[in-house]
C-alpha cells in the first residue's frame, strides 16, 4: 500500500488560486456610426451569405472586405439608426465596399485619380463619402440600399456606382 502524500503549503495556494474565479470583464461598448471605417476578417466571410472571396477569380481569400458603413438597421424593428452601442448583435450594416473606390474595379468617376494599385482609401471620393456620410447622420437623414433611399440622395451624385456588403456588426472590426 502506497501512503498518500501530504500537499505541500505551496501546492495549496496554488490550488486555491485556480479556484477562485476571476470576475469576468466587459468589453468596452463600441460605437458604429455611418461614415466609419470597417474591416470585415477573413475568418467572417463565411458567415453571411452572398459573399465568398474565394470564388472570384480576380481575387484570393487573402484580403480581407474593407469599407465605409452606409446604414445601420436594428434587427429587431427595422428602423435605421445613426449609431450603434452596446450590444453589436442586434444590428445589421450595409458596408460600401471599397472595391467601389478601387481603380481595377469601379470607374474613374469613384476612384478619382487613384491609379491601379493604390489603396482605395487614396482615392479622394472615399474621404468626401465618409464626410457626407457622418453629416447626413448628424442631420439624422439616413440612406440605405434596402429602402432605394440611396439613389435620392446626395450620395448618388458622387457615385456612380456601388457595391454593398451586408454583415452582422458584431463581425466587424474597426481598423485602428
């Protein structure tokens, strides 16, 4: 017969600490507003219909959706809203994807003089839709693609062109 061991002092405070539980901590809310730069990982773009990277030929998997969020609606009502908090669940994003500022893919009207190549962050149309867009949500005038209330407004003078992305909220990142 084996005798058992005595635990030792110092294999007890380390039991007791294992068992204490540390509080969990919240994540600081995030804000999501119109005008925002977002980034949607590549681990995400299965989990949303109607958009596989890897089935465009022009395009590998590698890199990942980019853009400007255009509308935020609550899932629950339906009602577009100028910002999102707390619980980023709840919401659904339209997302002007920043192919619609790319130069190899949209017009030379959205890409401005943006070359092939560059960014489409570069492009000077980008900023002036980020601006338009935080001021049409300041003035609580709210656009989407959903409704058609995108082709009246002022948006559609500056584009010729889109393309949108619809995801969750709680899938996107914000490029820091």
């Amino acid at each position: 017969m084996r005798r058992k061991k005595k635990a030792s002092a110092a294999s007890k405070k380390v039991a007791v600490a294992k068992a204490r539980r540390k509080p969990t901590l919240r994540p600081l809310p995030r804000l999501l507003a119109p005008g925002e730069a977002i980034r949607l990982p590549l681990r995400a773009h299965n989990q949303f219909p109607g958009y596989d990277p890897r089935l465009l030929r022009e395009e590998g998997p590698s890199r990942p959706i980019e853009g400007i969020v255009l509308s935020i609606r609550e899932i629950a009502s339906g009602q577009l809203l100028p910002l999102a908090s707390g619980n980023l669940g709840q919401y659904v994003l339209e997302v002007l994807h920043d192919r619609s500022f790319d130069a190899s893919f949209s017009s030379s009207h959205n890409a401005g003089r943006a070359s092939p190549g560059e960014p489409p962050q570069a492009s000077p149309v980008w900023e002036r839709v980020r601006a338009l867009l935080r001021e049409m949500a300041a003035e609580r005038k709210l656009v989407s693609v959903s409704d058609g209330s995108i082709s009246s407004s002022p948006l559609a003078s500056l584009l010729d062109g889109w393309r949108v992305v619809k995801v969750r909220a709680d899938q996107v990142e914000v490029p820091g």
